[in-house]
C-alpha cells in the first residue's frame, strides 16, 4: 500500500484554498484548472484510503467540502448546518450459522450453502423461518409490454424463485432497465404479497438480450458461503461494501462482505425481504423435484427466449441465518446560494455529485487503496469550483442553487436516496438535479455527453451553456449502458425531477473514443484511479463553466423543468 503523509494533505488544502484566490481574480482556464485539481489531490490522497463510508477517510472528505463550503459563503442546507446525517445498516451473515434445505413430505433435503445455493444479507432473516416456494418464470410485470409473470399466482407469504433474465418481449431500453433493477423487482413482488427471492443465473448467452441492456437484476451471490472473500451484488439500495470495522488497509482474507443499506426503513425500498437467496442449477433441480419441470427445460426456454412455465414448488423452504448488524454514520454535506426573487428563491436546482468511493481492496503492484480521483473526487472538486465560479460572478439567480455531495453511492445510490426522500428543503420545490459522476476530462473538451439530454427541457437548456462555451452537445455514446439511471440523478427522477448527467464526448472512431474506453477498462475502480493518471485540466474548467451557465439557465428561467411528452420517465412525475 502506499501511503503518504498528513503533511501532504496540508499541502494540498492549502493550494485548494489559494486556487480559490487567484481564481476569483482571474477569467484564465489554467488557474481554474489547477483550483478544481487541487480540490481532487486533497480528496483522492492515499491518507483518505479511497473514502469508504464509516471510515475516517469518509470523515476527513466530509470535513473538507464542509470547509470549502464555509470559505465560499455557502448557506448552510444540511441539518443544524451543512451536514445531513445518514444513518447506514451494515449487515453480515455468520457463514457457519447458515443452512438451507427443502422440507417435504417430513423429510429435510439439505441445500448445501456454496454448491446448492447461497443466502445473502440484503434479506432481514436472522433466525429460522419455514416458508413456501413459487416459481415466477421471469419474475416480471411489464405493464407497457402486457407481460406479468405474476398474474394468477398467489404470491403471498411465498418466496419468489425466477431466471434472472428478461423476457422475450421488446421495450425500450430505458423501460428494459428499470423493471429489470433489483429494487423495482423486488418492490413488485413485495406488492403482490412476496416475502422473498430466490434467483437463479441465466445460462449463458439466455435472456433475450438481458447481459447488454443496461443494469439487469443481480441475483444475490454467496455472503454467506463459507469462502474466504466472497463477492456479493450490486443493487440500487443495497450494496456491499469493506467493513469499516474490518481496518483499512488489508486486502483479502476478511471473511463475508458486509451488505450495506438505507437504516430507514420507511426510505429502503428493499425492507421486508426477508429472504434473499440464489440457486445454483444443481439447488435448482433440488427445489423444481415433483414440479413436473426441470432445471434444464427451464434453461432451454430462456436460451431460447421463449415465455416459461410458473407453478408452485411442493414442500418449503427451511431457512436459518445468524444476521450481524451495525450502524454506519454518515453524512451528506449541503450548501447553498440563495435566489434573489422573492417567490423563486424558494425553488432549488440542485448540484450533486458522490463524496465517497469503495476503499481498500486488494489491489495489484502493492497498491491496495482505491483512491477514485475521477470517481468521484473530480465530480465533488466540480461542485465546489462551480459554486465558487457563481459566487465570484456576483450576479445572483432567481431560484436558489443546492450543492450536495452524497455518501454511499458506491453502495447503491444511498445519500442520493436518503436526500430525495428526506429532502432539507420542502421536496415539491426541488426542480432539477444537474448530476457530476465521473465525467472524464481525459482530452479536450469540444463535445458533451449529456445523460437525458431528450428526455426533459433541461436539454435546451444545457444545449444553450455548451454553445456559449464552444461546446456541441451530443446523446449518449452508449446508449445500452443506460448510465442515465445507474448514478444519483435517478434517485431523483424516480421521485419525478427531471435531470441530467454527463461525460466528455467524442466521435465514433476517435482517439478520444479509444482513450474513453480505454480509462474505463483499465482504470475504473481500481487503485490506479489515482492523481497520477493524465487529465486535462483546462477542459475541467472549461466544463465548470458550461455547468455554471446550465445552473444559470435553469435558475433563472420562469418556467420549471418538464419532462418531454414522449419521456419515459414522465411517469414518475407526481
């Protein structure tokens, strides 16, 4: 691991803080290029140890925006100041208390945990429960393709089994991506009366195209196995993540990842799954014996993409799981610059971008500490920079302008979460959220990616700020990726806001598309994610500046953002 000292830290704080200065007083790209790169050195430094939640690198990164947040004159939005706290739910599986088996006819038919199946700790088990089984097919209800695997099924006090794959129907990608998530799977079944899951893998190459289309369900993986570091899944709400408690920089050898959720359970939409569970095509043939179906079949439909059977599973599921919990504090940090109309002032646009990042791992070459420069340091430094730029304008907008930097979106958009649901400022007149995650100054900036650029009237008003700096807007490059719901932006547009989030862009066949490319294949979450790596910094600044026109644009505008008639996510507008 490599490690460098406090006084480092102090070098950089100090030239984050004199950047500010000279910025203030100067139009230069390069002057405010080297401010907002000050800002990510401080907080991508091997003395935070990658910012994990509940770690006291996370602690000394709060710290650090809530004092640049101070320096600047920032109102503070938090609660009793800038920080809003989020309370975190870190939940273990004791590995030798966990056992499965299917009950029938009398007879216990033991599930061996690692080669049957595995139990995972997004489900609240801690105990022993016996509980019936269903198979749900694909375990989706897809309103705008009339497809529901759930119709005539009696889904109540049941666990739900189903193939974690799409269904042969065509939708959009957008409408593929969300239904296909965890949570809006989960929230579903939970709605028809589930009180849990059981996944099962889609054989290679099955699932009507599921692996491309953006972020399919994961189904849970073995937290509870008794293997020495198992990997467990990504789900909007819930996530794994080190132990704080585990120390930082180990890697390895630290027994089950801990699951990490929302404590609330009134914002978790997850909460009341009691079961989580996979099988494995052998705990699957074990639990469809005396169905009349098969693993097999089953897995010749999906391959084929063909609709599959749904039939009750005859006997129960025996559960026994030991569930070790602790509280993580957190926090998200907020400040504000208030509006200067007195009607809008009291309607915000919001800026927001992830103050944490995913720790000490493993890593390669003796580096074991993720340090996340551009995931998410560069978003957060983005925030700060941009304030200042609308601050040092001394020309106030209308609506009043929120900048936030959340914790635990590394663990499924948790802070973003927690905010949208229990906002600081009353929800209703939260108009729009301009989301920083990653966006990648590698090489100049001459075109912009903008996340939702057609799906709201933010997009003229971003179109308008690029233009004005030099800059063509374009749609997504990877529209099968579907990023525009996988960052914070979506806790907010699930709750009806329009938003938009960004990369740099390139054209098709570029270098900058290679490069692109490149940095995510090699670079993303991994320890060489650091302040070593090139960026350009001049493009940096160039960006804040376009964002600060977007804020202006949508601050000052009369109207609040829509969504576009022909919007998918119109529907969550309330």
């Amino acid at each position: 691991m490599r490690m460098k000292n406090v006084r480092t830290l102090l070098v950089f704080a100090l030239a984050a803080t004199a950047g500010i200065a000279a910025a203030a007083q100067s139009p230069s790209l390069a002057t405010e290029g080297n401010a907002w790169w000050a800002h990510v050195q401080y907080l991508a430094d091997d003395a935070l140890e990658g910012r994990n939640v509940g770690t006291p690198g996370y602690e000394k990164a709060v710290a650090y925006v809530e004092s640049q947040f101070q320096k600047l004159g920032l109102k503070p939005a938090g609660v009793g100041g800038y920080r809003q706290p989020v309370q975190l739910d870190s939940r273990t599986l004791v590995a030798e208390d966990t056992k499965l088996a299917m009950v029938r006819d009398g007879q216990e038919l033991p599930l061996v945990v690692g080669q049957d199946a595995s139990l995972n700790a997004r489900g609240e088990l801690n105990g022993t429960i016996d509980a019936p089984m269903v198979f749900v097919g694909y375990g989706l209800s897809i309103p705008e393709a009339g497809w529901d695997d759930f119709a005539g099924l009696d889904l109540r006090g049941k666990v739900a089994v189903y193939v974690n794959a799409f269904p042969p129907v065509k939708v959009p990608d957008n409408v593929k991506s969300h239904v296909n998530s965890a949570d809006e799977r989960w929230v579903a079944l939970k709605r028809a009366g589930a009180i849990g899951v059981a996944t099962i893998a889609a054989p290679r190459g099955g699932g009507a195209g599921n692996r491309g289309a953006g972020t399919p369900s994961p189904a849970p993986t073995p937290a509870a196995t008794p293997t020495p570091t198992p990997t467990a899944t990504v789900s909007p709400t819930t996530s794994p993540a080190p132990s704080p408690a585990a120390g930082a920089g180990r890697a390895g050898g630290r027994g089950p990842t801990p699951v990490i959720a929302v404590y609330d359970r009134d914002v978790n939409p997850e909460a009341g799954q009691v079961i989580a569970m996979s099988l494995t095509a052998r705990g699957a043939a074990t639990v469809f014996a005396g169905t009349g179906h098969t693993i097999e079949e089953i897995n010749e439909l999906v391959t084929a993409t063909k609709p599959l059977p749904r039939f009750e599973i005859p006997g129960k599921l025996r559960a026994k799981a030991t569930l070790k919990r602790e509280i993580i504090a957190s926090a998200n940090v907020v400040g504000m610059i208030e509006g200067s109309d007195p009607v809008l002032k009291n309607e915000y646009v919001i800026m927001s971008a992830h103050l944490d990042h995913t720790g000490v791992g493993r890593g390669a070459n003796g580096d074991t500490i993720n340090n996340g420069a551009m995931d998410d340091a560069s978003g957060v430094a983005s925030v700060i920079e941009t304030a200042r730029l609308l601050k040092a304008s001394g020309v106030k907008t209308k609506r009043s302008v929120i900048f936030l930097t959340v914790t635990a979106e590394e663990k499924g958009l948790l802070g973003s979460l927690y905010f949208a649901t229990r906002p600081t400022v009353p929800f209703k007149q939260i108009v729009a959220d301009i989301n920083l995650d990653m966006f990648l100054p590698l090489y100049p900036l001459k075109f912009l990616e903008v996340q939702g650029l057609t799906e709201s009237s933010l997009g003229a008003s971003v179109t308008r700020a690029a233009k004005s700096q030099g800059v063509e807007v374009q749609t997504d490059r990877e529209p099968e990726q579907n990023r525009f719901i996988r960052s914070d932006q979506y806790s907010y547009i699930q709750k009806g806001i329009p938003a938009l989030a960004f990369k740099f862009g390139y054209e098709f066949g570029s270098p900058e598309e290679t490069m692109r490319k490149a940095w995510v294949r090699d670079i993303y979450h991994k320890p060489n994610d650091d302040t070593s790596q090139p960026v350009d910094k001049e493009a940096a600044a160039l960006f804040n500046r376009v964002i600060m026109g977007l804020l202006q644009n949508v601050a000052n505008d009369p109207k609040r953002p829509t969504w576009n008639a022909d919007s998918f996510f119109k529907r969550f507008a309330k």
